[in-house]
C-alpha cells in the first residue's frame, strides 16, 4: 500500500514541444503523445480529454466550454500503448481491463523557465467491448479560481448575494444540473468568506481545488464516511461555516438544517432547475416546512453559457422566428432590445469555435417573511412563482437574455442551454 501511495505523490513534469527540445528530452512516439495530448488539453482550457477505443483506432475528444470536439483519431496499437502509459503515471494498474478504475495524474506543466503550474489530472477508465475508455478530468487551480466579481452577476446580485453570505448564520442553496458550475460558486463564496478568523470545513465529493485555510474533507462511502457521518463528525469540529458538496437525502438535508439552526453558516447545492423548485424538493424529500422557513436564507440557481469571442463575434439581426420563440415563452424583455444580436463566428484566437470561456446565468431568490408564509402553508410551485413574477423578481432566462443583448452570449446558446 505504501508504494502505491508514493505512486499518486509522484508529480509529473510535463513539457512543451519547445522545452523538451531545449533540454534535449530524447523522443518516444508514445510518450510524446501522451505529453502532447495532456499539454494540448491544459493549453485549450478543456475540461476533459476522452480516449474511447473502438473497432479501427483511438477516438480523442476534448470537451471545451462543455462540447465535445473530435481531434485526430490514433492507430489502434499505439492508442493501447498510450491507455497504458496513463494508466502506469497515475498507479493504475494496467494490467487490469475488465473493471473501472480510478487514479491520479499531479502534473507540473512547463511553458518555459518561469512560466510552469501544478495541474491535478482524475483518470477514470471503462471497460467497453473494445477495449478500455479512459476519461482524464483536467483540474486546473490557476484557471478556475474565480472572484464573486467574475463569475457573471450583474452589481447589484453580488451585492445582495455577498449580504446573504456574509450573515453569521442560515442555510444557502446553489441549484442547478449537473456541469452548471455550482462548486464553482461554492469555491468563490467560501474563498470571500475565508479572512483567518472563521473555522470553515467542507465535505466535498470529491475535492476539487484546495484553497488554502479551509479545512476540506472528501467522503468515502465504502469505509462509511457518508454525508451525514461526516456532517455530524463537523459539528463537533467548532465550525463557523460549513459546506456540504450536495443534499443528496433527507438524513443530510435535516443536520444541515439543525446546523443552520443552531448557529452556524451552511452552504450545500441541490439539482432543481431553479430557485422555486429547491423549496418543494425540500418539502417533498420529508424535511418540515418550519425547519425550511427558520433556516433558509437564499437560494441561487445557474447555468453556464458559452461567451463570444470577442475578437470575431459579428452583430446580425434577430430572425421573426426566433423573437416568435422567445415571446410565446413569456419570458420579460423589459429593458432588453434584442433587434440585434451577435452571433458566433470562429478564428485563430478561439480556435474556430466562435466561443472563449463561459459565464454564468443566474437568479437569486433571498427568503423573506412573505415567502415564509408560503411555505409554512405547503404552498406549490405555481403558487410561489406566481408570487415572485407579482414582485417582479429576475428570473434566469431574463438574466440569459441581458448577456445576449450585451454581446457576451449567443441567441444559439440561450436557446440550447435554457429553453426547453
């Protein structure tokens, strides 16, 4: 165990074409491959690189800005070559095809002399009728560390979002699919909150980025280190804020709530599609709508949408159609003149994709008296946004359609990420 553990410490140096060549690095078709996929991954920003091995060859995707692009296809024999070289630098063993795997990659990524970072590469193999699928998560801390500012809210949201976290106690929500950038958001306020004068502890499936001065734990449900264990085990750690990666349950969703109750900051995340819709998941996972109403100070929902390139997005004018489509799904142009849009183009700066980066969409719902009331008297769904659309609340798609008009976003993505 002791030397499949100093495996995983083991960091990886991983050179540029340009660098290998100054230090004279001696070449290897397949490790030459393996640098170049992995460096080409960290270099386009890309959050995963996929090898799926089929029938004729290696089939290499990387997914950017949450698409999937196909690259160049490798031959079959020396794809297996390089499924095995992944698998020897993050302690898999490779000798094991027939069931999934996970290892660790930590690489230190060289540019040049004084341009190199430490990039934490998950490695999931599966098996497949021909042969093993390996995806590598890329995780790179340097890109991914993102301020309350950055993230895409307009003044006034961060304004009243930083007032909700920053109160000494209550529980916050962050909703949303799977891949809308919630840990993200997560990440950001607990980075805010973190001044050296508050405890705060984490448990996270899995840690994704360490930030220094916050005591993270990962949960492991194979030795019973669940949710609910750990969320118990914290409370007896002197917490000030506590955030749990996911509300999975209503054993989780119930500490957390006692936890808010009895003085404590706690953040958690839960998959709805909106604001509205965490409340009545809430109710309807068996948690007491007086528990909900005395501990729920806000919730956020998001979504990520691609950005524009700047250096080649091209103003167009809207179609009858699409503005047929937006009006039939009454969503509130107040404000908003979308006669004309900019659409994507693609150029060398975002390598022909028309996007560069992404954004989050959002809407924020903060818990008051009214609100309270509704939820002490089981309202539904329909009941509470029918009262939130009579205050005039942004809702996410009238949020989505801002940054259309604005030009950070495309109509295309608007349309494929949030209307259904």
């Amino acid at each position: 165990m002791a030397e499949k553990k100093a495996e995983r410490e083991f960091v990886y140096s991983l050179f540029s074409k340009e660098e290998k060549l100054k230090k004279g690095i001696p070449n290897d078709q397949v490790i030459d491959l393996v640098d170049s996929l992995l460096f080409i991954g960290v270099d386009y920003n890309a959050s995963d690189l996929h090898l799926e091995q089929n029938q004729e060859n290696l089939r290499v995707r990387y997914r950017i800005d949450g698409v999937l692009y196909d690259q160049d296809s490798i031959d079959s024999d020396i794809g297996m070559s390089i499924i095995s070289r992944l698998k020897i630098l993050s302690g898999l063993d490779i000798a094991e095809k027939r069931m999934p795997q996970d290892g660790k990659i930590l690489a230190n990524v060289f540019r040049g002399p004084s341009d190199h970072n430490l990039v934490d590469m998950r490695i999931s193999t599966f098996p497949t009728i021909y042969g093993e699928k390996m995806v590598i998560r890329i995780l790179d801390a340097s890109k991914n560390k993102i301020s309350l500012d950055n993230l895409g809210m307009n003044s006034k949201m961060v304004s009243c979002l930083q007032d909700l976290v920053g109160r000494p106690h209550g529980f916050f929500l962050i909703t949303g699919p799977t891949g809308s950038g919630k840990t993200t958001t997560l990440y950001s306020i607990l980075s805010y909150l973190n001044n050296g004068q508050k405890n705060i502890v984490t448990m996270e499936d899995p840690v994704e980025y360490n930030i220094d001065g916050v005591v993270q734990s990962q949960i492991n449900e194979k030795s019973g280190f669940t949710f609910p264990k750990g969320l118990r085990s914290i409370l007896r750690q002197d917490p000030d804020i506590i955030m749990v990666g996911e509300i999975r349950d209503k054993e989780t969703a119930k500490i957390a709530i006692e936890a808010a109750l009895t003085g404590h900051l706690v953040f958690s995340t839960l998959h709805t599609n909106d604001t509205v819709s965490s409340i009545t998941r809430l109710v309807n996972m068996g948690v007491d709508p007086y528990l909900i109403n005395a501990a729920l100070s806000g919730v956020l929902s998001q979504r990520l949408v691609r950005k524009l390139c700047n250096n080649c997005k091209s103003q167009d004018a809207i179609t009858d159609q699409e503005m047929e489509y937006i009006k039939n799904k009454n969503i509130n142009l107040e404000n908003i003149n979308l006669s004309e849009i900019n659409r994507p183009c693609g150029c060398n700066h975002c390598f022909n994709l028309g996007y560069k980066g992404r954004l989050g969409v959002f809407e924020l719902l903060k818990v008051d008296d009214e609100l309270r009331d509704l939820i002490s008297k089981k309202s539904d769904f329909a009941q509470i946004k029918k009262k939130l659309l009579q205050r005039n609340m942004k809702f996410i798609e009238a949020d989505a359609l801002e940054k259309v008009y604005s030009g950070d976003t495309s109509l295309e993505e608007f349309l494929k990420v949030l209307v259904v």
